[in-house]
C-alpha cells in the first residue's frame, strides 16, 4: 500500500479531498477511496495524473506503484519472495545490457 500510502500523505498535506480527486480522475469517491487503501489498483494513466496533480515526480509515483504490483503478487510467498526479485532483477539486468542485434 505504498502508492495509497503517499496519496493519502499528499492530499493530506495540501487539504485536498477524496472527491475532489475523484472528481479529477473522473471516477466515485468510492472508487478513489478503495484505491488510496490499496483495496484496488490505479490504471498507469491515474498514477500520472496524480503526480501531476500534486506537482510530484512521476518516476516515484510509478515505482511505488510497481512496487505494490509486486508485493501483491508475492503475497503469501515469505520464502521464495526474495529470491524470486532477485532472478527477476538478474533477468531485467541482463535484457538492459545485451548488445542490439
């Protein structure tokens, strides 16, 4: 729940609320409300939106977002989770440094 986290900290911050946002998003307070707990993901274009909404950087409002992805998908899996990062980050390391064809 970092990027519902950073949201809320934000709106908090500048005494904007939940309507208001959802207002800008074009979706229910409701809807805004289950994002900013982390009961539901934000699309990629509502990330942006946001960190442009709060003048904030885009970059770090994307990778919190990312980062709740992957903790989701590694929910349960206390064991195997790290490791699991770590062959991801391996893989990712490698696609980024192979030399174009």
């Amino acid at each position: 729940m970092l990027f519902g986290n950073k949201i809320r900290a934000l709106r908090d911050e500048q005494g904007v609320l939940q309507r208001q946002l959802a207002a800008y998003l074009e979706i229910d307070t409701p809807m805004f409300s289950k994002i900013e707990r982390g009961d539901r993901r934000a699309k990629r274009s509502q990330v942006i939106m946001l960190a442009e909404y709060f003048r904030v950087d885009e970059k770090e409002m994307l990778t919190l977002w990312l980062a709740d992805k992957i903790l989701d998908a590694l929910e349960g899996e206390e064991e195997l989770g790290l490791c699991a990062i770590e062959t991801a980050k391996s893989k990712m390391a490698d696609t980024f440094t192979e030399e174009p064809r």
